[in-house]
C-alpha cells in the first residue's frame, strides 16, 4: 500500500466523516441532543462560535486513524470489511467516550449517553468502508 492511497483514503475519509457528522448532528439529530442535554449550561458553541480548525483536524485525525489500523493492522481493503469494522471501532470508542463523559459530566443525559454511540458507529462504518474501499484500489 502507498503513501500516495493512505493519504487519499485519509482524505476521502475525512471528507465522508465530516459530511456526516454535518448531516446527523447539525440536520438530523440536531433536535434530539438538544431535548437530551444534560444540566451543563453554555457548553455548546454557536455556529457562529465554532472553532472550524479544531472540527477539521478531528475529522481528519479520525479518518486517519481508520487508515492506520486499516492499513499496518487489519489489510483491510474493501468496503464490506471496512465497514463492519467501522462499525466496531465507532461503537466502542462511542461507548467508552459517552459513557466516561455521563459518569464524569452533565454535559448530555443517560439516553444520549446510550444513542450517541450508535450515531459513531454509523459514521465510522459508513466512513471505513469507504476507506477501505480507497486502499484497495490499485
């Protein structure tokens, strides 16, 4: 595997994750976080507030982190077993982060605690199978 298709797959992935994250929490879902905050006031930054430099290299480091443990890991190189392997990754780390973050904070309800982690999983599916799609690619 080349440099040349980790960086597109590492691209193309960054792309996909933050198109989605765009379409589940600031379309979709966008209603649902807000009726399942927690008591935490004033955490939650306005589009206008937002720090777009932050929200992109996370995008991309997430991407990334698919392409690394795609690509020195698992070999995967197709759709299929990139998507259910992100579906697994997305899963976990969404669990694990949600869960720490409700017992640690008021920042978002048990019920958000518990759907946030299936919003991940999604994401990192849809987002891995496209990446695994890209490293296979000749």
């Amino acid at each position: 595997m080349t440099a040349k298709n980790r960086i597109m797959a590492t691209l193309v992935g960054f792309v996909v994750f933050f198109l989605l994250g765009w379409l589940f929490y600031g379309v979709l879902l966008m209603d649902f976080y807000e009726s399942n905050a927690g008591t935490a006031s004033g955490v939650m930054r306005s589009d206008e507030e937002m720090v777009w430099w932050a929200l992109i290299l996370g995008n991309l480091f997430q991407a990334y982190f698919l392409v690394y443990i795609f690509g020195n890991w698992a070999n995967i190189t197709s759709f299929s077993a990139g998507l259910k392997a992100g579906l697994l990754i997305g899963l976990i780390l969404g669990l694990a982060f949600n869960l720490s973050m409700y017992g640690t904070t008021n920042m978002g309800n048990l019920t958000a605690a518990l759907v946030d982690p299936i919003v991940s999983a999604v994401m990192m599916g849809i987002t891995g199978g496209v990446i695994g799609a890209m490293l296979g690619r000749g």
